[in-house]
C-alpha cells in the first residue's frame, strides 16, 4: 500500500529513485545510504525512466495552482469527473465552456481555474486501451489492502468468483480459469490479483478484445470474420489488413487441407513495425525515408564523379558495398569539426561550413559541387582506432574495409551506427572484439598495414578522446565504440520488439494453430514473428536478391532500347552478367522491388522457409550465450581464411561465418521457376454500386438468457454508392464577361496551388487575364515546357523576376490562381452563402 500512495503520486519513475525508497526504509542515511543504493537494481532496463501517474500528477499541479481550493477537494469521484472532461470534450472553445461549468458547479475560481487547465495537452491516441467498462471489472480485483472493498466488484464477476470457489459446474468457465485460480478459495483472496489473472477470472481469457481459444475448422474462422466489428481497432488500414490476411488463410485452409482440423503446424509472420506507429511517429520516419534516399542519390553521384578521377583507384558507381563505404565516409565527415591541413601535417578545427552542408543534404549536387564536395570529404577522414588519415583516393582499395564496431559473430547489428572504416590490418587484428575491448588488449601496438606502411593503435585515454570529440554528434555510434561488453539492455530491447510488435494479428492467428498443453498465452508458441531485418538478410544469403534482378532485367533491356541507350544496365564483373539499374536522373522515388507485385511472394517465401532457429539468431536472443556459436554453426557456412597475423607475421587460418545455408540443395532455381510461373491479379474493388451487408448489435435471447449478437439490417434500402459524386474541392460561382455560359449551366472557379499540368490550355482557364498573361510569357520563355516552368524552383525563377513577364511592373508573387469551368454542378444548400458555393 505504502509502494501504490508512493508511486501514484509521481508522474514517473527511474532505478535510483525506486531503490532509494527501499532503502530509506532500512534507516540508513548519507554515505552508508548511497553505498547501499548502488548494490542494486531492477529488472528493468536501467536507464529508461518508466510513467507512474502521469495523468492524476498532472491534475494535482494545476489545481494547486487554482486559487482557494478547499481541502480534501479532489476526492476520487471529484478527479474522475474532471478527468472524463479533460478526456472526451476536443473542441478548443467548448472545452473552455465546460471548464467554465465544472468550475460554477463545484463553487471553484472560474477565472485560475480555466487559466490553469485550459491548455492541458490532449491525451495520446494510445491512451485508452482499456474500455472504461473493462477498468471497472478488473480494477477492484486489482486493488488490494485498504484499496480493495468487495462490493465494488460487479455481480456478474461476484457470481463467477463464487462458482470457482465452491467448484459449481458452469460451462462458462473453463477448466483453464479454474487451474490458474486453484489458490483462491475465499472472497477476501480475490485481491492484488496480477492483470492477467484478473482478465481470466472475468473474461474467461488473458485478453478484454479477443478470446484465446481454438479454431478447429474454416467455420469457426469465417464466425470471426462475421462477427468482426468495423471499427474495433480505430484503424481502417489495420482493419483491411487483419480481415485480408484470414481470409487469405481461409483460402489456404480449404484448398490445400481440405479444410482440415489442425492442418497448420506453425504460422510464420512478419510484423511491421509502423502498425502501432502515430502520426508523429510516421511523419519522422517518412522525413527519415526521404533524407536517406537523397544520400543514396548524392552518394551514387559521387561515385560517378569519382570513377572520371584517374587518381581514385578501384571506382564502382553501381557497387552496393562502395556506396555504402562512401556513406559511412561522408558521415564521418559531416559530423567532425576537424580537418587535415597538407602543409602542416596536422588536423586543425574547422566546424562544416553552410555550403558544404547544403551539399551534404543534396540529392542530386551539380558537377562544381560535387568537385569541391570530394575535396572537403577527403580531408577529414581518420581511423577510429589509429586516428590516420584515411585518403579518397585509397578508399576503395584492399587497403581498407568497414569494420563492425561490435561483431557480427557476438551480435547481429547491421545499422549504419554500428559501421566505420578502419585499414584492413587492424580489422582483422581487431577480431571478434569490441572497439574499446580491441583498444585495452593491443594499445600502443605497432601494426604493419602493407606496402612498407605501419600504424599505431590509440592508447585508451587517447581513443576516449578522439571518441568523444569526433562522435559527438552521433550517439549512438559514439556509445557502440566505448563499450566494452554488450549490454543486457540492448538484447532485451530488440527481444521486446519482436515480441511486442502488433500483437493483435499473432493473438487471432494463434486460434489455428493453439496446442492443448503449455499453450494457453496471448500468442500461440506456434506463430513464429519475423520482421524485415531477417527477410532481408536471407535473401540476400540465399540469392533471391539476384533472382529477381534476373526476373526484372528484360523490363531494363526493353528500357536501353527504346531509349538507344546502356543506361538502363550495367555489367557486373563478379556475376559476369548485366544487372538492372536506373540513371541517376530517374534514381529519386524508384525501387526495383516495387515494380513488380511478385516481390510479395518473393518475401512469403523467404518468411515460411525462415525457422525458429534463423529468428533468434538474428534478434540476439543468445548474444552472450554459447548457443550462439552453436546456432552459427548450425545454419551459416564457414569458410577458411588465411591472413599473415600484422604482428608477429605468422601465417594465421580461422573459419568465419559467412552466409546462411539454403533450405535446400536447389532452392534458388525453384525459387526463380515458381515465380515465373506466377501471374499477377488485381482485386477489383472500384464499385459504383452495390447491396449493403449492415449489421447491429441487438439482444436477442439464446439458451434462455439475453445476450448481445450481431444481426443483419432488414429494414430500408439495402443499396449504397460506393464512388464519389463530386470532386473534394469546394467550388465558387463567378461571373466573366468574356465567357459565354450556356443555359442550365454554372461558371465556378476553385483556387489551384500552380504546378506542372499548368500548360497553354489550363493557363488559359485563369480567371484573371493579368495572371494569364504573366504566365503564358514565362511558359514560353521556357520553351512551353511546363515541367520546367513550374517546378519549384521554376517558380522561384518567376516571382523573383516577375517584373520582366509583366511588361517591366511589378506584380505580388504568384503560387496559386483560380481556375474557372462550365458545368452541371449541385449548390451547397440554400441559406446564407451556400446557394453560390457548388460541387
């Protein structure tokens, strides 16, 4: 009781403030207190700060700011009132209104009162994820001590708790509620029961939403789909998605086993990440998509302009590894505040000025940039563990490689923060070893690079500080090269990812495939989730990669044809074939997996022939386990290598893994026959019109009880228009004196932002001449190309030279114009201004 008062009065809570609670209580203070806290720590992940009462915190702070507000005010029936105000009221001004009610009606300041809660941040769409009905049946059984009082219990949930006491059959309660509940054998028991065991003895089940139970034939799972309520998940996109997906299994399920009982063994999944992102969430990846396609196109652009410098050894523009080289290049370099200075040797401060970032933001820079771009580059790459120069001009040489700060023998990270560019002596002297571990075990070292060149490792406390000062604007890259173990919070992390990641889909899928024993979660131990990380890395370990440029590539020969050119292929000299690829100048938005709609039976493929065995590997799950070792060995094959050791010059042979087995011998080729074979199909859903299929729930009494179902709608037309009868655009009447309007007809105009499409004849819908004329002289000092005239920076050109489209007078800036049409159009209504407003 004393942990719930401490805990429920802080918005949030981290290890040192929790462990020092505990022992406070054991009375000791000052430095004996401090050397107690540190001897422990939760089980949690250490440095993460956890929400306590975010919400009832964040009302206590603003009413106390309230003037003359009495004591013992805010009872608990007081703050659920002002809660479910600040919860349901979202419009500004009667959010104002009902503050200014609340406040008359408990005799409260109006004026403080309103002041001080008026801005309170609406909740997150997450919250909530218990209906309030739910809250009330589990709560009480959650509650325990001077909290917990029996009669606030429902009746419905007092009569299930007296039959599981006294064992009185009821077919209601299953034999898996009465087993998790074998304890408790009293009323007074059914207190500080855990969520779960409290949604089972309500529920019947683990979960409020969605039953956990079993499917044994395409009649139950088609019930499902039935009684799926639209609008259940507050996710229209989620909906289609889930209610797709079982009907694709139905289909499945009644083709291939006859619609058998138990004929799935296992369901593999990929779960996407982005389905329990917000809008927020999405809108920064969306931002974070976009940056890393433009360095994608800046990165291709300068391998080009590299492969024309004679003094660039070993250039490859459409090479996958180098311009991933190059990228962890230019990341270094954008990020560090030095330079090397030729004439002295030296590295000197020199903070990145704004054109060379400009540039480092470009996706596609011109060729002047670009030569002052691989200059600046090049003077300020250095080895994070020699703290050597690292030249443009030797980059893409045998003399240096990217190196995994933490192995991919210990841990499988294959992000960007986990890459930098070392020589490749030190790479293969480093090992399996973290960057730190590498540094404290060979500090000081003379290592032989090749050619007569040698280098030397860092010392620790210098390496700390080339970290620190280097890396300082990357974290995450600066954390991986000081650790010096893998921490049990980064596992633990990427384990929660996978195992947390829309769980509804794994929860409804694991109805097929539920065993009777030790299987009774929230997800079947037969749904294995994978996400796209693994699908990507055995693809590209099982040459699936090279099976569809294969299936792509007479679409890119077509391409060289019609446009009498090479430019759509390029020969690759390890495959000693031709590869499909796109000009720089068509690079932006395209991907050659998303041209052909095979890509999706190519990652099914890869997803069921993925096993348990690939997933936990590649999440981790053992990274400080043994059974790491013994899973590589298991699915990887080794290969031998021999490197003469860079210092003491012994021949060295170690076996490393290299890339995942194939599920079988012939797998590839089958792979490419069964998706040449495959013919695409579209699902045809542009109706005009069609018959409803609407349900609503009503009582309806069954076995002798009233019970709520699903029935279908009788009453009333059972037609719907499924397309849409106007334009989304709002339109105005207007009136021109040169525009004759035929009878029965309207002149309506809608303003348009001025883009591409704007040729001759759509100019010449303008509805003011003036306008019309600006741009029809500028269309036409620009070739009547439209493309070009009004691109963005088309328009930039425009309206800072204006005055020259407009017989020398100056004229406001020009982004939008009105746009007028002739036609049969439907008024608004009839009062006020909607009689001229039209659709």
């Amino acid at each position: 009781e004393s942990l719930f008062d401490f805990l429920t009065e802080r918005k949030e809570i981290k290890q040192e403030i929790l462990i020092k609670y505990f022992v406070e209580k054991t009375g000791l203070k000052g430095r004996l207190l401090n050397n107690e806290i540190v001897k422990y720590r939760w089980n949690y992940v250490e440095d993460k700060i956890y929400p306590c009462n975010e919400t009832g915190t964040q009302i206590r702070t603003r009413l106390s700011k309230v003037q003359n507000v009495p004591d013992g005010f805010l009872t608990s029936d007081v703050e659920y009132s002002l809660w479910h105000l600040i919860y349901s009221v979202t419009d500004k001004v009667d959010f104002e209104k009902a503050l200014k009610s609340f406040a008359s009606k408990y005799g409260l300041d109006e004026v403080s009162f309103v002041e001080n809660f008026k801005k309170v941040p609406p909740f997150k769409s997450e919250y909530g994820s218990f209906s309030e009905k739910a809250i009330k049946r589990l709560l009480p059984l959650m509650r325990l001590g001077k909290y917990w009082d029996w009669s606030k219990i429902d009746e419905n949930t007092k009569n299930r708790i007296g039959r599981i006491i006294t064992g009185e059959f009821d077919e209601e309660i299953k034999d898996r509620v009465r087993e998790k509940a074998i304890n408790l054998t009293a009323e007074e028991n059914f207190q500080g029961l855990q969520l779960w065991l409290a949604q089972y003895v309500v529920y019947d089940r683990h979960s409020e939403a969605v039953a956990t139970g079993k499917w044994n034939s395409v009649t139950d799972l088609e019930k499902y789909l039935d009684e799926f309520k639209q609008h259940s998940l507050r996710n229209p996109i989620v909906e289609q998605v889930i209610t797709e997906t079982l009907r694709v299994v139905r289909d499945i399920w009644e083709k291939y086993g006859q619609g058998a009982k138990d004929f799935f063994d296992e369901i593999h999944i990929e779960l996407g990440r982005e389905m329990k992102n917000t809008a927020e969430d999405r809108k920064r990846i969306t931002s974070q998509v976009t940056e890393n396609e433009n360095t994608n196109l800046r990165v291709k652009a300068l391998l080009t302009e590299l492969l024309n410098d004679s003094n660039v050894e070993n250039v490859r523009p459409f090479s996958p590894m180098q311009q991933e080289i190059l990228k962890v290049y230019e990341e270094y370099a954008v990020g560090s505040n030095e330079r090397y200075n030729p004439h002295t040797g030296n590295f000197e401060h020199d903070p990145i000025s704004d054109e060379m970032l400009k540039i480092s933001k470009t996706a596609q820079p011109t060729k002047p940039e670009l030569q002052r771009y691989k200059l600046w580059l090049e003077q300020r790459y250095r080895s994070p563990y020699t703290g050597q120069m690292i030249p443009l001009n030797k980059l893409f040489t045998s003399e240096y490689e990217i190196e995994h700060i933490i192995p991919q023998s210990r841990y499988f990270d294959d992000s960007f923060s986990n890459k930098v560019i070392c020589e490749a002596a030190i790479n293969k002297l480093k090992d399996k070893q973290l960057g730190l571990e590498f540094i404290k075990n060979y500090h000081g070292a003379i290592v032989e690079t090749g050619f007569g060149r040698s280098v030397r490792v860092f010392d620790e406390d210098a390496y700390q500080e080339f970290v620190k000062e280097r890396y300082a604007k990357n974290r995450s890259k600066r954390n991986k090269l000081l650790m010096d173990e893998i921490p049990d919070k980064m596992i633990e992390r990427q384990l929660n990812d996978t195992r947390y990641i829309s769980k509804f889909i794994s929860n409804v899928l694991s109805n097929i495939v539920r065993v009777d024993n030790n299987d009774d979660g929230i997800n079947s131990k037969n749904v294995l989730p994978g996400n796209g990380k693994i699908t990507s890395a055995l693809k590209q370990d099982w040459g699936l990669n090279d099976v569809w440029n294969d299936l792509i590539l007479p679409r890119f020969e077509r391409m060289n044809l019609l446009t009498n050119s090479a430019a759509f292929t390029a020969w690759n000299a390890n495959h000693q074939k031709l590869l499909p690829t796109v000009p720089l100048e068509y690079s932006k938005g395209f991907s050659k997996k998303r041209i052909d709609h095979r890509h999706h039976a190519l990652d099914a493929l890869v997803i069921a022939c993925a096993t348990r065995d690939h997933i936990n590997l590649l999440n981790n799950k053992h990274a400080k386990s043994p059974e790491r070792y013994d899973l590589n060995r298991k699915l990887r094959r080794f290969e031998k290598v021999v490197y003469t050791h860079p210092q003491t010059s012994e021949q060295v042979v170690k076996e490393v893994p290299k890339d995942f087995i194939k599920p079988w011998a012939n797998f590839t080729v089958e792979a490419k026959d069964a998706l040449e074979r495959i013919i695409v199909s579209f699902k045809q859903n542009l109706r005009v019109i069609n018959k409803t299929t609407n349900k609503y729930e009503k009582f309806v009494e069954k076995n002798g009880k009233l019970v709520k179902e699903l029935v279908p709608q009788t009453k009333g037309d059972s037609w719907a228009i499924r397309k849409p009868m106007h334009k989304d655009t709002v339109s105005g009447m207007v009136k021109l004196p040169r525009i004759k309007v035929p009878k029965g007809k309207n002149l309506t105009a809608t303003r348009k932002a001025i883009d591409a499409s704007f040729n001759s004849k759509a100019i010449a819908s303008i509805t003011d001449t003036g306008i019309q004329k600006i741009l029809l002289n500028y269309l036409s000092y620009k070739g009547d190309n439209p493309e070009l005239a009004f691109s963005p920076e088309g328009l930039e050109e425009l309206n800072a030279n204006i005055a020259l489209f407009n017989d020398g007078k100056f004229h406001q800036p020009i982004y939008k114009a009105r746009i007028f049409e002739i036609g049969s159009k439907f008024p608004l209504g009839q009062t006020g201004n909607k009689n001229k407003k039209f659709v």
